[in-house]
C-alpha cells in the first residue's frame, strides 16, 4: 500500500474546567489531526499531542505541524510498505520531533488496520505477541485545585468506579492538600503526580510513605535521576517516571539505576505506536510495570490509547479517562463512555472512532 495523501485539521477543544498540573493552567486543548489517505481511498486518523506551548515538551502544535508539513510528509507519501515500520525506518532520519512522528505513525497503524480490516487494538496485539481485554479498567487524573473541589472530584471518580486515581500537586506545600486527602478517604488507593514540582528535603521520604500511594509520579525534574534514585532508596512507595521517559533506552537506564520502579509510557512522547511496541517488548524482557499515560487528548488520541492500553502487558490502568469529562463536545463520534470504571474497545476496523463531517473532509471533498 502507499499513501498518497495527508492532511492537517487544526482544531480547538474547549475544557468545561481548566486542568490544572504543575506546568501549566489549560483552559483549552488546541489539537492537529493527521488525516493520511491511501492509494485505495482508506483514511488513517491520528492526533497531534503536542500542546499551545513547550511546558510539558519543548515541541507545540505549531512547530510540530511544521515538521509534519513540511519534513515528515514527504519521507512518507507515494513509499510502498507493507507494514507501518516500514514507514517508520522512513521518519526516522529526522532527529527527536516525537511528537510529530507520533502523530503520523498513529495515523499509519489506523491506516494499516483499517487494511488488515481489524481493530487496531487486534492488530497491536498481534504485533506485540500478547492478548487484549475487551473492556479496559481506566484510571483519572484530578488536575490541582483547593481541598474542598479536590474532595468533591475525588468522591465523583470513586462514584464513576475509576481503576486508578491520580491527584496532581505542585510542590512540597501542596503535600498538605493529600494528608488531608488521605485522612478523608483513609483506604483509597492513590497517585500522586508532581510534574517535577518537589524539592528533595530530608523528611520527604516519610512524608511520601505516610501517604500510603500506590506510586509517586514525577517528584524531581527530568534531569535530577540521582536524586530520584536517592529518593527511591529512602522510601518504601515505588517511584514512578513519566517525563523522563521519552525512549525505551531511557526507560530501561531508570530502571537499571532504581531511579523508579513503575513506567508511565506516553505513545506519543515516545514517538507512537511503533516505538511504544519496542517499549512492550522491552517489558516483556525485563518485566518492569508498565502503564499508559495520557495528555488530555480528544477522541482520536483517546482512542489510539485505548487500543494500546487494551494490551494485556499493562499493570495498571491508564490515564484514559472520558473525554467527555475535559470536553462538552469532542470531534469525534461515538464518545467513550465509562461503565463502571471501564471503557469498552471499539469492534470497529481501526481506531474505531469517526471524525465529525464539520472538521474532515472526508465525507465531503473526498
Ligand atoms: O503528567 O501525566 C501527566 C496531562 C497533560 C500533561 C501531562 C500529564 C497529564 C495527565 C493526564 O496527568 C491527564 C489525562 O490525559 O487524563
Ligand atoms: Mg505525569
């Protein structure tokens, strides 16, 4: 098959409530949708992750867009492959900009199983040798706020009977906020992320173990791995690394130095869902727990995500709550909804979600 086409769809979701995290206060999401189109007139769909500014990754959508306009298009359009690494070995003579390739490389898997006429979630478990659930234990990240909308989020998230629950903080004072937390709701299981927010002090060790977390994400800033590794000594909750982990050497160096214990793996941070089958296979060989972040996507990421979070290699749910819960209308249809904490992976070919007519002109112009 070869691709013949792509094509950029810009878009805005607005949020009904800004998230709040330690890098930044997002009121909106502006997104990019990667449309390719192949030879036979099937279309792949992928989101661009990339967020308004270089807070969280020093790529945003418009340098990414750049990238893909203008570099990654054009290493791709009119190559015969037969299967998605194949176009992969073709992106990757461009240096980092993983965002941009991810946004491409999800949008050839879609392609790609849209081909095969499968799911995307059957043909990433084919590829990774391993099964899949049907139905997949979600988890939430409850962005920061004060204490009394953080116990109100909290009691809806256990109410929508999400796997896993993450409260985002922002520095060591904050820590104040999840002591009160945790006396409130004394035997829920809980994540903490830091985004990088923390500052190594001599009682923090304890502080984070009289918590009782199920892991602590992100205390230091990326470059600080002594410290996390120190950290991790000092403490009995497992550390777990998101930001750091942008390839699968990364990933393995951490663990290998007890830097952290758990992965949080973005497929698109890494680069998409071919470097995200390295990182399983990685697992499958050195056994380190493995989940699925999130970035706030729209329907397309979301479902990209779910696919891969299907796998049964994850050890604990992903950070792929609805997108309903961030936006009242996404660009997608159908919305996933959550049942008793689960989403169900589409039996559709592909991503299994369609783009609305108002923002692709596939139904349209063709
Ligand atoms: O650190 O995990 C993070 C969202 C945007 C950027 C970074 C992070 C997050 C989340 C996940 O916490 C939120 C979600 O997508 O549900
Ligand atoms: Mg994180």
């Amino acid at each position: 098959m070869k691709i013949v086409k792509l094509h950029l769809i810009p878009t805005v979701l607005k949020l009904k409530q800004p998230f709040v995290s330690g890098h930044e206060i997002l009121n909106q999401r502006e997104l990019t949708i990667v449309e390719l189109k192949d030879e036979t007139g099937l279309y792949g769909f992928g989101e661009l992750e990339a967020f308004s500014r270089p807070f969280y990754t020093s790529e945003t959508q418009v340098t990414a867009r750049w990238i893909i306009e203008h570099v990654l298009a054009d290493l791709i359009i009119d190559v015969e492959f037969d299967k998605p690494q194949e176009l992969y070995d073709k992106l990757n003579v461009v240096k980092d900009n993983r965002l941009a390739k991810a946004a491409v490389d999800s949008a050839v898997w879609d392609l790609y199983a849209k081909q095969q006429q499968s799911p995307l979630a059957d043909v990433l478990a084919v590829e990774a040798h391993t099964s899949r659930q049907a139905r997949v234990q979600v988890g939430i990240s409850i962005g920061i706020s004060d204490k009394k909308t953080t116990f109100a989020s909290l009691n809806q998230a256990l109410h929508r009977k999400y796997g896993r629950i993450k409260l985002k903080i922002q520095g060591n004072d904050d820590l104040k906020r999840v002591v009160r937390v945790r006396q409130k709701f004394p035997d829920t299981p809980l994540c903490v992320d830091a985004n990088g927010s923390l500052i190594h002090t001599m009682s923090l060790a304890q502080e984070i173990d009289d918590l009782k977390l199920t892991m602590l994400e992100d205390p230091f800033s990326i470059a600080a791995h002594d410290q996390a590794a120190q950290l991790q000594e000092q403490m009995q909750t497992p550390l777990c690394y998101d930001e750091p982990i942008s390839t699968v050497s990364n990933a393995l160096q951490a663990i290998k130095n007890k830097e952290c214990q758990i992965i949080s793996m973005k497929s698109s941070v890494l680069g998409g869902l071919t470097p995200s089958l390295a990182m399983i296979s990685a697992h499958k060989k050195y056994h380190f727990p493995l989940w699925c972040g999130g970035m706030v996507e729209g329907g397309v990421g979301r479902a990209t995500n779910l696919a891969l979070a299907s796998l049964d290699e994850f050890a604990f749910p992903g950070d792929i709550s609805e997108t309903a819960r961030f936006y009242s209308a996404d660009y997608t249809t159908p919305e996933f909804y959550l049942r008793s904490g689960t989403l169900t992976v589409p039996q559709q070919e592909g991503i299994g979600v369609n783009i609305c007519p108002e923002i692709s002109g596939v139904n349209s112009s063709g």
